[in-house]
C-alpha cells in the first residue's frame, strides 16, 4: 500500500479515515479539497486542478481524499488501492451536519450551514454517482487492492487491524 485513493458520499468521513490511515502507514495525506478551493471560497481552473492532481499521482506514495468524479479514472490508474466508503445517505447526511461549524484540516474555511445543494448531493449519491463508481471499481479489481467499508465501525476496525 504506497499510493491510496479514498473515496466515498460527501459527509462519509473520507477525510477521518484518511487521517487515521496516514497516522498507521505514514504515507502523505493530501484533500482533494484543499486542491481546488481557495480560502475566498472560489476554485482554481479546471486544468490548473488535473496539472496538480497529476503530479500528485506521479509521486512515490501518497493518500488522495475526496472523490471528484470526472477525476476517478486518473487516480485509479495510478494508485493500487482504493477504499470506498459506501454508507447510507442518512449516516453521511450526520457526518456532513457534525462539522458544521468545526475547523478542518481538508477544508480551507469553516462551513456555517448545511447547504440545500450539498445536502441534495449526498441524498443522491446513491444514485447518481455510487453506480459509476462499481462500475470503475469492477474493471480495475483485479489489479487494484479494493477495500469497501459499509459502515463507520467496520473502517475503524480496520484501522485499528491494522496497528
């Protein structure tokens, strides 16, 4: 496990397990969120983001977090392993709530409400974005080391296995 891709619904806790994963493997840790926003709220350009996730995936180990769909497939061909975190849209919806308000290191600000349309994404992730992910995740399983949690537990179980 060098080069780790976590992934999963906004509020699944990527960012909690990525940090426990890089305090057991050492490996760097990098948010794609820091990547793309700006503390001001805005977002760097298109190209400038697949320039520097680029050369993120071109170091020798890394943990990327966040998902940002249209990028999956560059992170997947560089990495070799992957860890979905597919739970329940109502347990995301609860992590999403319980930072409300709380500094975070994968974030360049601090969020003060639940945005309708970020709370819209999460209700949809199922749907809309889980399918596209098994489907990405069935056609590199077999060169790829694939880890999929269900639940919070099951994840800090695996964390703690692996201390």
């Amino acid at each position: 496990m060098r080069k780790v891709m976590v992934i999963g619904s906004p509020g699944s806790g990527k960012s909690t397990f990525s940090r426990g994963l890089k305090a057991v493997t050492g490996l760097p840790l990098f948010h794609l969120d820091q990547l793309y926003h700006r503390p001001d709220r805005t977002t760097i350009s298109r190209e400038e983001f697949d320039a520097q996730l680029q050369a993120l995936c071109r170091q020798p180990s890394w943990i990327i977090d966040g998902n940002y769909q249209r990028t999956l497939d560059i992170r997947i061909k560089a990495c070799d392993t992957v860890f979905l975190l597919d739970y329940p849209p109502e347990v995301c919806l609860a992590g999403a709530l319980s930072r409300v308000g709380q500094r975070r290191d994968d974030l360049p600000w601090i969020e003060t409400a639940l945005d309708e349309d970020f709370k819209q994404a999460i209700l949809d992730f199922p749907q809309k974005q889980l399918p596209m992910i098994y489907d990405l995740l069935e056609r590199h399983q077999t060169q790829k080391h694939i880890v999929i949690f269900r639940s919070r537990e099951e994840a800090e179980d695996y964390l703690i296995d692996l201390t």
